[in-house]
C-alpha cells in the first residue's frame, strides 16, 4: 500500500553499507562540501547507493500508519518534498550530536520505532514520519566521511 515509491527502513547495525546518506542543500549550491551544517538548515540527503533523495508526504506508511518515508528522485534530483530542516541544540550540527530532521512540506519528524517488516526485508524498521518530536526521531551519525573546511576555498586536497 501506499505510494509505491521506495520504502526506506533502518537497521540496527551501525556500519551496514546500504545505510549512507550524503547530505545536500535545499538547491545546488547552498551547501559546499565541507561547510559545516548549521542547527536550522534546511537540507536534503541522498542515498549513496540509489542517488534518491529522503522523501515523505500525505500517505500512510504500511506498518505503524505514521507519515511514509520513502526514497524518492534520480541522481539526487526530486522535488520539494525532499527538504528537511535540521534540528539540534547549538549552532551547528556536531558530529557526536543527536539531531532531528523536521520535514518542511508536512512538518512531520522523521522517526523509527519497533515495527519490523517480515517477507522479505525482515527484522528492517519502519521509517516514518511523527507529527511530534519525541525520542523516536532523535538520529546521529555513526559513521561517515566528516569533511573538514579548507581555510582558502580554491585549495583543494583531494585529486
């Protein structure tokens, strides 16, 4: 059911290689690499391995019937339902922080709890979207590339 768009669903593991998101402006441009993302920032984040973007809108997800979370765009292209505003406590989003990702078109949190999928992606979670910020949206990187800002921008130190 649903929109039959992608489901995204989450794991416990930490390192599972399906599990990357790259982390992208509203719009080109308005997020450079290595610029570190500000509390209130309105961002996108695209799969690594499909190049869809993080998606919801107004349908119901399968298990829990919150607001679904799918994946959404090819080669990060999409469309306004893709953006999310980060939410954390200081100015930026640090990389030991736990944040929330507000979405901006229907201002749901992104959320995980305990509804498991059986046949045949069992044991994955429910990615969805909740209307209130509780301790189910609160989300931290637990791995990554953590670019850090070149003091001149025309100097680059990757080939």
């Amino acid at each position: 059911t649903g929109s039959g768009q992608q489901s995204v669903t989450g794991v416990e593991a930490s390192d599972d290689a399906n599990s990357y998101w790259r982390i992208r402006g509203k719009s080109e441009g308005s997020c450079q690499r290595g610029t570190p993302v500000k509390c209130g920032q309105a961002i996108r984040l695209t799969h690594v391995n499909t190049g869809k973007n993080l998606h919801t809108h107004h349908f119901p997800s399968p298990l829990s019937n919150n607001q679904e979370v799918s994946a959404f765009g090819d080669d990060g292209e999409g469309d306004d339902l893709d953006i999310w505003i980060v939410q954390c406590s200081g100015t930026h989003w640090e990389r030991e922080d736990a944040v929330r990702f507000k979405h901006v078109g229907t201002e749901v949190f992104l959320s995980i709890t305990g509804e498991q999928y059986g046949h045949p992606i069992r044991g994955q979670r429910e990615v969805h979207g909740m209307p209130t910020a509780n301790h189910h949206n609160y989300w931290k990187a637990m791995e990554g590339v953590f670019i850090k800002p070149s003091m001149d921008p025309a100097k680059h130190d990757e080939l």
